[in-house]
C-alpha cells in the first residue's frame, strides 16, 4: 500500500494489492452506499472489545479507497480517483457524529491517509480544473462540518462514572489495554489507587467530581483558540511531580493516579485534531497551487496570487490563528507550512522530525517535493528491515 502512494499501479507490481481490491470491491460498494445515504447510522453503544474490531475495519475500508484511487490513477481516471478519496472522507465522518473519542480519532488517522493520497496525486499528475475544484469544495466543506472537538471531549465524560468504578474493582476489564504491556500498567495503577482509596477512605462520588474537572478543562482547553502554553498548565496543575511517599499527602492520590494514566494521552489529542485541521487546509492550498502552476506555468509568488481564483481566501493556520505561510525554496520548489504545535515560525523547517507533540520543534510541511520525500522514506524503510 505505501509504494503505491509513489510507483505507477499495475497487477504486477502490486499483486497482493489487487487481489485484496477485488475481494473487497463488496465491502467498498456497501461504503459508497453508506457515504451517500441522506443520514448514515452507525452503532454508538458497542462494547468496547466490539468498537475496537468495527473501527480496524474503518481504517481498512479507508485503505482500500486510497488503493482503488491509486488504481483509477494508472489508468488515467483522475475524476474517478478523486470521487474515491471525496468518499472516503464522507464514510469515516460518520464516526465522529456524536460517537466516542476513540471514533474521532480513528476518522483523523483515516483521513490523514486520504489527504496524503490527494497531495501526491496533484503533485504527480496534471488534474482537470473541475477536478481540483471539486475536491478543494469537499476538503473546505469537510473542514466546516467536522464536529467540535470539545463536543467530542463532552461525550467522553460519560464514561467518568465507569472509569472511576473500575478503580475501585481493580480485577474488572481494562480501559487502555489494547496490548498486554498497557494493560498491565493500568492494572497496577488501578491496585494503587485501589489501595490507597481504602486506606484514606476515599468515595466515588469523590473521584467523580475530581474527574469531571479534568474533562471540564479539556472541553474549555478545545473550545479556546489553541494555545501552546495552555496545554502546558493544564498538564502541570493537573499531573504534577509526586514522588510515590508524597501520594499519600495529596488530598485525592486515587484520583491523581487516574490523571496520570489519562490527561497524558489526552492532550495529545488537541494536537492530533489540529494538526488534521492543518493538513485539510493545506491539502486544498495544495490542490490550488498545482492549478495555478498548470494554468501559469510557473509558481505563484504568495497565496494571495490564489485568490479568487482557485481559493476564496487563504485558510487560516489552527494552530495560531493565522493564514497558512508559503515560501520558495532555494531550488525552486515551494513549501506550504503550519507553525505546528509549538506555535513557534521556524520558516518551514523541521529539525527533528515531523512534530506531533506540542514541545517538539519544527514545523508542519507541506512542500512540492512531497513524493520524492516518499520516496526516500521508503526507501530507508525498507533498508532497515
């Protein structure tokens, strides 16, 4: 799947691929069919084992949407290719409507895939102006229509209650056991908190009330423009520092503990959710760009050479308020860029890596050199294993 994003697709190149295509030309027409409907259902009140194995499946459904916009690419059906990927962004929002936190997330992995595809293919491939222009409509309208991340964090609230009865039955189902290495963290973590809620006697109304503050400012923290400094306070009030003998003088050590397994994986999830905001919006620059470069033949000397033709406005950067920044490189190529989540203008430089932490450096690139990028990757990919 990965060298299909860079190589040009054939049965022989790709024989795995294919087959695994028709075998699931089925499921895909049954995708279509739900990504269409006037308002699509999915189950919301799953067990969490059954949520798990119904979201692998999303994923892989999305997969196979970028395999089948690869194969359409081989044979000239940008138009087709297109409506695969539009499709696939309109079949994993249906997640994300009301659902549980876990379902957001997997629509922002999902559409992280498709985006990439749609990069690649405008920068590799010349793409009919109707084209373009109806896959920059549906990134925008995706873009407007995505429900609110705190709406997200609201509905997670409601498994508070569980989360704390399960602290005071340490032997029950874990939460954040997807592997046995985590589960087992958490079974220790939870016969900590268990023991110490006996021997300070601490209620489950208690850790309830403490809980729910934690969510309360996660759902003011999303609903606030992003602020680096912020997630920052939060982690720090929340899950300070505590040497193990120093649990005992806290007011509600249960409930630290409980914060300590979640709000770490929790305040990712801003940048997570930003970031997929970034890389819509940049993807559309993108799209704009390349039907600039083949109108013009030569690249654009800023974003605003963009409007209105090909954007009606410079979408706006979500980690900082302002528009997306452009540049061109010393070697004639340009780049499209996010100051990410340290909020910090590095001029599109990213000197450790892609950043997905908001204490990483760097920024979030998007440049015309994306496939050759690709390319290296996996090439360096496929050398260390």
């Amino acid at each position: 799947m990965k060298w299909s994003n860079v190589v040009p697709w054939s049965a022989a190149a790709f024989p795995n691929l294919t087959r695994t295509l028709a075998e699931g030309a089925g499921a895909l027409a049954l995708a279509r069919s739900a990504a269409s409907a006037p308002n699509p259902q999915v189950p919301t009140h799953t067990s969490p084992a059954d949520r798990v194995d119904y979201l692998i499946g999303v994923l892989r459904l999305t997969q196979l949407f970028c395999a089948s916009a690869a194969q359409r690419v081989s044979t000239g059906d940008i138009a087709g290719a297109y409506a695969e990927l539009e499709t696939a962004i309109a079949f994993a929002q249906i997640l994300s409507r009301g659902g549980a936190l876990i379902s957001a997330l997997v629509e922002v992995a999902c559409d992280a895939q498709v985006y990439h595809r749609m990069r690649l293919i405008a920068l590799q491939n010349n793409l009919p102006p109707e084209v373009a222009g109806r896959a920059i409509n549906c990134l925008l309208e995706s873009d407007n229509s995505a429900e609110p991340l705190a709406d997200t964090f609201r509905q997670e609230y409601r498994v508070v209650p569980t989360m704390v009865k399960m602290s005071f039955d340490p032997r029950g189902p874990t939460l954040f056991g997807f592997d046995e290495k985590t589960a087992n963290s958490e079974r220790q973590a939870r016969w900590s908190a268990h023991l110490f809620g006996k021997l300070l006697g601490i209620s489950e109304e208690r850790e309830t009330a403490d809980l729910a503050d934690v969510y309360r400012c996660l759902v003011n923290l999303a609903d606030e423009p992003y602020d680096v400094e912020h997630l920052q306070r939060f982690e720090d009030s929340v899950v300070p520092s505590v040497k193990p003998r120093g649990l005992i003088r806290l007011d509600d050590p249960v409930g630290y503990i409980l914060a300590k397994l979640t709000v770490p994986g929790l305040t990712p999830i801003i940048v997570k959710y930003r970031r997929r905001t970034a890389e819509l919006r940049a993807t559309a620059v993108v799209l704009a760009l390349r039907q600039y470069q083949q109108a013009e033949q030569h690249s654009p000397q800023t974003l605003q050479d963009l409007v209105p033709k090909y954007l009606s406005e410079v979408p706006v950067d979500p980690f900082d308020g302002k528009p997306l920044r452009y540049r061109v490189r010393t070697d004639g190529r340009w780049i499209v860029y996010s100051v990410g989540p340290n909020q910090l203008d590095e001029n599109g430089e990213q000197p450790k890596g892609d950043p997905r932490k908001y204490t990483d450096l760097g920024d979030v690139i998007f440049c015309e050199c994306e496939p050759d990028k690709e390319r290296e990757r996996l090439k360096i990919e496929a050398t260390s294993k």
